[in-house]
C-alpha cells in the first residue's frame, strides 16, 4: 500500500481490515492491531468474535456475493476481554478488470452510543412500568382531546380508547365537558383539578378527583396534557353516607317536635279523662297517643333505614291494592300539575313479599320524578304519567312512563346517584337513590329507559318470595327492635 494512504488507513479512529473470499484478514489498521492483536493470516470471526465458524448474517460474505456495500451492528472482543459494540461497514475492492478481490471492512465502535441507548430503554421500560402501575387512571391528550396513550387501570375500566375523544371515553357525551380542566391547562399552562363523575365499561359510575398537568417541548411549548384520575368512590360514599344522615335528621327534627308536642297532648287528654272519669277524654287522647306513636315510630325508621341497610318488614302484599293505594294518593297531586295519572293495572298480579312502607316510598318516588319531569317540559301540549303493574310467575313488575323532559346519557348514567338531580336547586337528589337502595333490598331492580325530549320509563322488577338470603337473617337488628316493640 503507498505510504501515505497507510498512513492515513492507520490514523483513522475506527478498526479497519481487509478480507479476502475466506474472510482471512489480510491488512488491517494499527488501531485493530492494538486491540486485537497481531492478524498472523487469522480469520475474522476468530478475531473478532472468537468463533470457530462464521456468522450466520456476515456484511463481508453479502458484500462478496452481490458486490454492494452492507452494514450490520455487531459486538466483538477484545484482547484484554472488552465487549466493544461497533457498526459495521462491509465495502468490495475491485481490481482493474472490476473483480471483486477483496472486502474493507471498517467497524466503528459505538460502546458508548450502545449503552446510551439501553439506559434510555431501560429508562423507558420503567416510566411505562410506572405509567402502567399508577393506581389511578391515566390519559395523554392532544390539543384536541383526543386520547393520545392510556395506562393500564385506564383500558381495562373503560377499553381500549386510544384516538377517542376524552369525554367520549369517560362519559359517553357527544361534546367536550364544561369547564374541563384538560382544556384549562392547554390555555394557561397551569395544573388544573376537578371532581367528576365517570362512567366504566360495566356501567359502574365512580367519582373521581382529576388532575390536568401540562406536557412541554424543549422550547416550552405544550404538546400534550396529562390528565390523571384518582377513584375516590369510597370517600364520596361515605360522604354521602354522613351527609344523608345529618340531612334526614335535620329534616325530621321539626316534625318529632311536632309529634312529640301532639303526644303530650294526648297523654295530657288521658291524665285528664281518668281524672274526671271522661271515657270519652280517654278514648280521643288514646287515639291520638297511638297515632303520634305510629307516626314517630314511621319517621325513626326511615331515619335507620337511610342511615344503614335496613331489613325489609317482611310481609305478603296484593300487587293490585299497593298499585291502586298509591295511584289514588297521587292523583291529586297530578291534577295540581295538569298531568293525567293513568292506571293500567292487571287485577290477576297476585301477591308479593315486602315492605310495605317501603315499596310505597319507591312508587311514590318514581311518580313523583316523572310528574317533575312533565311540569318542566315545555314542548308537549298534553302530559301524562302511566303507572302499569303486571304480574309474571316468578315476580311482579310495576311500571311509571311519562312523556316529559327526559334524560340524556349522562343524566341516565348518575341518575340514582346521591343527591344528583337534573331539576336544579328543585331537587333535593334523594328520591331515585332511595327507590333504587329500596328496590335493591327487596331483591329487586330498577331498570331506566330514557332519551332526551322523549320521555322516561321506569320498570321496577321485585321477586314474588323474599331473597334467600334474607330469609334466614332476623327482622332486624337490636337498634331496629328497640324501636319494634
């Protein structure tokens, strides 16, 4: 080789050989020689790679075959036993006819870049596990809201909605939320934090606590934001536990005042009418003791069976006479509203187990949401609410329709949520979650139908005999019989 063009073949910082069609290394650079020794005619896979055949995918042996340059990422061995990474260029050398005569082969060590590189994987690896680990739901999104990458907790509770739209995903709306914090923090690159109500695959609604925090580029321009999600159900249920208490003891405490007033009256008539030997006084101030009595007793009950999972008062019922009983005391209060009550009812239902107190609460509930719901609809000229009972072999079925305002997905979807109402500062929230907690204990279901503008159905389900496994339970806990005998 001419002396300069050795010079320069050794000068250059990377290992260079020269190969013929045996992959003997011919020539090589001092760098090769100084990490991997003398040639001495040896081949190079034994040089490099300290083999004793060659390797399968070899850019030399391609580069002979087809007379094009080849490349390929390779580890070697050095002389004192260091793994060297180094990218590999195999290119023919001709001679004046344009035979191929031998290969140059020039490996670049990338050790370094190589390592950089599984640091970063590795790096990668455990954000994901991280990402994937996190016990709360997490969502990249674009500027747009769509769902640009999800963790795990996130696609097995609500699937997989990777270029879905946020609000699609988690509450199954046709647009975005207002406010939405997501939509805050693309605006003001601040964190941004909000309750909301969501809604899984299995139709089962949570509470969440979410978090938008923005996601910039090296110029500080937000890309993406990442919104995480934490279930805080349980607290909310204990909340609302808490809360439904204080408020139906609060809201009972002027009408125990009342009755406890009337039953010292009472008691006073009975003190009076023994003291005169009035057997009438007597008999008007017993009478109103025991009505006081049933009254006070009536009202603590509702307060325990709100405040715990109370145990139906078990007893047999005509599904008929229930559905006449409550449609006749509801009928006044439909023609208040100027809403017709209709009453479809099959007089061959037979009977049913229950609580009789309570199964009236639930009907009266149920009527009295779709009476609202007809007051505050303003499109149709003529309302009516239609209550149906029909009787099957193994349960009863009760039915409230109306044609008012109705409910969109979202509205259907927290429906039977505590103290959830879709009638402003006119609802209280408590009427739905106590039909549904009632009809529940009663084995029984509540099944919705509804869209917006078209009206709402409600189909009540309960069981002909009590559910087996509150057929072995007591009557009541010891609280519950205090207030019994």
């Amino acid at each position: 080789m001419n002396d300069d063009y050795q010079v320069y073949f050794d000068a250059l910082p990377c290992y260079l050989t020269v190969q013929d069609r045996d992959f003997r290394i011919i020539d090589a650079n001092q760098r090769f020689r100084e990490d991997f020794g003398d040639i001495d005619g040896r081949l190079c896979y034994q040089v490099y790679k300290r083999r004793a055949e060659r390797c399968e995918t070899c850019p030399v042996a391609e580069a002979f075959h087809d007379g094009q340059s080849h490349r390929s990422k390779e580890r070697v061995t050095s002389l004192d036993g260091r793994e060297i990474s180094v990218l590999v260029d195999a290119t023919p050398i001709r001679d004046e006819n344009g035979e191929i005569v031998a290969v140059m082969e020039m490996s670049t060590d990338i050790t370094d870049m190589r390592d950089l590189e599984r640091q970063l994987r590795r790096s990668q690896r455990r954000y994901h596990l991280l990402f994937d680990e996190v016990p709360c739901y997490i969502t990249i999104q674009d500027l747009d809201l769509n769902i640009v990458e999800a963790n795990r907790a996130f696609q097995e509770d609500f699937g997989n909605c990777l270029g879905r739209k946020c609000f699609e995903a988690y509450k199954h709306r046709s647009e975005p939320c207002v406010p939405c914090p997501v939509q805050e923090t693309f605006e003001d690159g601040e964190p941004h934090s909000r309750e909301e109500v969501v809604t899984a695959l299995n139709g089962k609604r949570q509470n969440v606590l979410v978090t938008a925090a923005p996601i910039r580029d090296r110029q500080g321009r937000i890309t993406s934001v990442m919104e995480m999600s934490a279930n805080i159900t349980q607290v909310r249920e204990l909340e609302d536990r808490l809360t439904s208490l204080g408020l139906l003891v609060g809201s009972v405490s002027h009408g125990l005042k009342g009755l406890l007033n009337g039953l010292a009256g009472g008691m006073y008539l009975v003190d009076s009418g023994f003291a005169k030997d009035d057997r009438a006084r007597v008999d008007k101030g017993w009478a109103t003791v025991q009505r006081n009595v049933a009254r006070i007793k009536s009202m603590v009950s509702d307060i325990l069976y709100y405040a715990k999972d109370r145990v139906p008062a078990w007893e047999p019922l005509s599904a008929l006479d229930v559905a006449k009983d409550i449609c006749g005391s509801m009928r006044s209060r439909a023609k208040e509203q100027d809403v017709e009550l209709r009453c479809e009812f099959d007089s061959d239902a037979g009977e049913f187990e229950g609580d009789a107190q309570a199964i009236r609460s639930l009907l009266v509930n149920l009527i009295e949401n779709s009476l609202d719901a007809c007051r505050l609809d303003g499109k149709e000229d003529q309302h009516a609410v239609t209550v149906r009972l029909q009787g099957h072999s193994d349960f009863v079925q009760y039915e409230v329709e109306d044609n008012g305002i109705g409910m969109d997905q979202e509205t259907r979807e927290k429906a039977f949520t505590m103290f959830f109402s879709s009638k402003g500062m006119e609802g209280t929230g408590l009427g739905l979650f106590i039909a549904d907690r009632i009809a529940r204990a009663h084995g029984g279901s509540i099944y919705l139908e509804s869209e917006s503008g078209a009206g709402t159905r409600f189909t009540v389900s309960l069981r002909r005999k009590r559910p087996p496994t509150q057929e072995s339970e007591k009557s009541s806990t010891p609280e519950m019989d205090e207030h019994n005998d």
